[in-house]
C-alpha cells in the first residue's frame, strides 16, 4: 500500500502517501492512522521523517489526535479535500461527469501545492498572544484617513476612474512609487519604469510567466519563500537552491553557468532568516549576476521596518547594467487586503510585462490607486510608516528582552534588525518536539510557528519565527513568560515501545 514517490524530501513523500490513502480511501474517516514508529520501521525511514509528515497532515487537518488514544483519520475533513479528490482525480474519466484534461502547467501548479489552494489567509483563529508573523498591527492603520480619501476618490467619479485604466497602472500612483522609493529606498528609476501589479505575488507570476522557460534554471534561496519558488516552479523552472547565512545568499557557492536565467533574492530581510545583505554582498550578487548572464529579482518586502545599524540601499539602486526587477509590496505598509504592489523594471522588460499583466487582468482597479496616490501625496503614508515603525521598534524591544528574561542563552537570535518578525532557535529543543510544543502553547493562547516549512530540507534545530507587530508590549511579555513555562518542562516520558499504543504526535520522542 505504502509506496513512496521519489520526489523531493523525504517527510514530503510521506505526507503524499498517506494523503493519497486518505484521499482514495485505503484510510476511511475515523481510521487510526500507523503509530509514527511502526510506520518509519516499515517504510524504512526515520521516526523524526514520518513525525514531519504526520505534522503536515494534522495542521492541513487531514488527520486528528484524540488525547490519550492516538491519531485518527479525520472524519470532519477540510473544507478544500472535495477539491483535492476533485484535482487528485483530474485524469480520471467518468461516465457522465466530463473531467477536462489539465494543462502541463495546471498539473505542475496541482502537484507542487498538493491539490490546494495558494492561499496565505489564516483559518486559524488568531490566540491571545498570537506570535504570528507576515502582517502588520491592522490597529496602528489611519483607518479614518485612508476613509476619507477613499470616499473623496468614490463621489468625483469621473469618466477619466470609471473607464478601463492603464494596465501598468495610474499615473498618479506610479510617480508617487518612484518619488517615495528613491527617497526611501535608494531606488533609481522614472514613474515609466513602475508597473503596479495586484501585490508581489503577481510580480513573482509576471516574472516567471515572461522570463522563464520550462528547463531553465532558477535560483532561490534556502530557506525560502514558498511564494516564490512556487511562481517559478509552475513556469517549469529547475529550482537551484542557494544556501542562506549570516549575510544572506552565499553567492560564492552558486555555478556561474549560462543555464542560470534568474536568482531570486530578499537581501534586505532575508525570508525567513532575517538575515540582511551587506554592500559587499551585494555588489557580488551583481557579479555574479553579470557573469552567468542571470537577472536578479529582488523581493523588497518589509524593508521599511529597520531597527538598527545603517539602511542599505536596494540592489536595484547599485545595479548599472539593468539586471535587477525589483518588487515592493503595500501589504505590510497599508493592509495586504489592498492586493497593491509594485515592480521596477529594466526599460527593456517594460513592454513584455505590461502586456503579460493586461493579458492576464487588464490593470489594478483605479479607485484603490487613485486614492493610494493622495495617501502618499498628501503625506499621510509618511506619517503612518514613522509612526508604525516608531510602535514596531517598541514590540521588537519588547521581545528581544522577554526572550532575555525568561530564556536567556536557551534561545539564539537572528534576524532582528529588520521586519516585522525574528527567527528564535531553541538550543537544546530536539525537533522532533516541536509539533507539541505548538500544540500546548495553543492550548495555553499563544502562537507560535515553527521555521521549519520554509526549508527544502527539515533543519537540524529547532526554529520559530516569532512576528511582533501584531501584540502590544505587554503582551509580548506575557505571551513569551507562558512560553517559556511550557518550553522548560520536562518531555512527558516516552511510552514503553511493548504497549503497541501509537504514539501521541506530539509526545513522540
Ligand atoms: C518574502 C515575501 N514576499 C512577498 C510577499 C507577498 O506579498 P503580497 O501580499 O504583496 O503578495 C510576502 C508575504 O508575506 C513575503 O513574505
């Protein structure tokens, strides 16, 4: 029944097995699931394999543990598993329903995200000390302002808003790009050079769409952000993973062949290290890039928030040869339900994407641009951005000394002079334990989100991304002081093997 298909790391391929059985059946709702051991001696792999696995399945809600008694097939599955049978059956023919042939790009795309939707919106109900990252404080936003402009924007409807709008996007708001990123940003380029797409997740998507050809090769970085390996994977780009240190991507250790068409790097807030580029690591991405003829796409999405030492400007400001898309994103900045963003372009990619971007949806909708542009012109932007950063520099404070305080040398930092989160690794934390961990601090409201997703191969230490910006200092205290309670006691003792009880996952040792 078990058959493992070969691709990729390992806990990925026995996630897929054991979705698979539950998707068709040989697991019916309510089954018990094998017990972590047995099933890693029977598979052959490691406890510490299957209980990542087993991990991806319970948090995707595909299986469920009952305390005391094991872990089951979940008899309420998620609401997108019809979906899922639906895609995994995509080939199959019936009778009477006609099931239409996917694209080689479609399957790719059903292949890569396991039948499921791309979706970074949260089901889970935010805790009461909810470490979770990506987003920033919705209460520090200028709602009323941003009202009022919106509403002035609304009541002049002219024919100039109510028609079809540029597909690259309004004037008014790509001027106010170009002004604001070269002020803040260091960026060089005219409003020409701005396309406003609808956040940089269509950035990533333009990008692979129109620069990369199945076979090609792509750089990312490892760890990474799943966006954009995704993008680039869907186009049928062979994925060439560049570690990540202290300094962000280590180009050295990247080929310098002419197979490489693009590198995608975050070298202000390395995602999701934290770690930040220095000018000397910058100016060899350049090199680098001019060498094996590479462009560099450069995801600039939270530099905004710098907390310490000096902001180095984007690459795209030190790039001569016109290498370098750079993307920016008001999701962090304003609210990621606006879905804008911006890319900078080369003059000669100008053209190539703004027709990509009008074949694929016509243009951002005007009204959102248009009020955005009076936002930054009438200074608002400015004002919320000094302010936010001012609130956001108090709660990473906050966190760093609560870490201090109640965890001292157990944790190590990184990732901390920038964003809106920071990586804690916990020394001496097997992960293995991590599941648990999560599980109680749940229990007890807080949040937390292990690093470990973001890796193509699980880390060897224990991570967990702590985001900051959505609690108040008080309650970054409290939530760390009940997390660190839970992270010093002792792991419950392992089960005698002889029981033959499967094993709680998150007691699994
Ligand atoms: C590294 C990185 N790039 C891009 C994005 C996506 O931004 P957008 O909402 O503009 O698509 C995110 C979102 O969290 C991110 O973390």
């Amino acid at each position: 029944m078990w058959t493992l298909d070969g691709e990729g790391p390992l806990y990925q391929q026995v996630y897929r097995a054991v979705r698979r059985a539950i998707l068709n059946t040989d697991l019916a709702p309510g089954t018990r699931v094998p017990s972590t051991r047995a099933f890693a001696s029977d598979l052959g792999v490691s406890r510490n394999t299957v209980i990542l696995a087993y991990d991806q399945l319970l948090s995707e809600g595909y299986i469920a543990t009952r305390e005391g008694s094991g872990t089951f097939v979940a008899t309420d599955l998620p609401e997108d598993l019809t979906e899922a049978i639906r895609s995994d059956r995509g080939d199959a023919q019936s009778d009477d329903i006609f099931t239409p042939r996917l694209s080689a790009y479609a399957r790719r795309f059903r292949n890569l995200t396991n039948g499921r939707q791309l979706s970074w919106q949260s089901h889970e109900p935010m805790h009461r000390f909810d470490f979770r990252y990506g987003r920033p404080n919705f209460f520090d936003f200028p709602h009323d302002t941003w009202c009022r402009v919106l509403g002035r924007r609304a009541r002049r409807a002219s024919i100039h808003q109510l028609d079809y709008g540029p597909p690259n996007g309004r004037e008014e708001l790509r001027s106010a790009i170009s002004e604001y990123l070269w002020r803040s940003r260091g960026v060089v380029c005219t409003p020409e050079q701005v396309i406003i797409v609808n956040g940089s997740q269509q950035a990533l998507d333009l990008a692979a769409r129109t620069l990369v050809d199945p076979g090609q090769r792509v750089v990312i970085e490892e760890p990474h952000y799943p966006g954009a390996r995704i993008a680039f994977e869907t186009a049928g780009a062979e994925i060439v993973a560049g570690n990540v240190d202290e300094e962000g991507l280590q180009v050295a250790t990247l080929p310098t062949d002419d197979s490489i068409r693009l590198a995608y790097v975050t070298p202000a807030h390395q995602f999701p290290t934290g770690a930040s580029m220095p000018i000397q690591r910058r100016v060899e991405v350049l090199a680098w890039a001019e060498k094996c003829g590479a462009l560099i796409f450069e995801d600039d999405y939270d530099s905004e928030f710098r907390y310490t030492g000096r902001p180095v400007e984007a690459l795209q400001g030190l790039d001569r040869a016109g290498r370098v898309i750079y993307a920016g994103t008001f999701s962090k900045l304003m609210f990621p339900a606006l879905r804008l963003g911006y890319m900078v372009l080369p003059a000669a990619l100008v053209q190539p994407m703004t027709a990509a971007k009008a074949a694929t949806d016509t243009g951002c909708p005007s009204l959102e641009q248009l009020a955005l542009a009076d936002f930054m012109k009438e200074g608002h932007f400015d004002r919320h951005l000094r302010r936010s950063r001012t609130r956001n520099a108090r709660r990473r404070e906050a966190l760093l000394s609560a870490l201090q305080e109640h965890l001292g040398d157990q944790v190590e930092i990184g990732g901390v002079n920038a964003g809106l989160h920071i990586l804690a690794w916990l020394r001496g934390f097997a992960t293995r334990r991590l599941p648990a961990l999560r599980r109680r601090a749940a229990e007890r409201g807080v949040g937390i989100y292990p690093v470990t997703p973001y890796y193509r191969q699980p880390p060897k230490k224990a991570g967990l991304l702590l985001g900051f910006a959505s609690l108040q200092e008080k309650e970054i205290q409290q939530g760390i002081a009940r997390l660190a309670e839970i992270i010093k006691q002792p792991p419950p003792n392992p089960k005698p093997a002889e029981s033959g009880k499967p094993s709680d996952l998150g007691q699994a040792d």
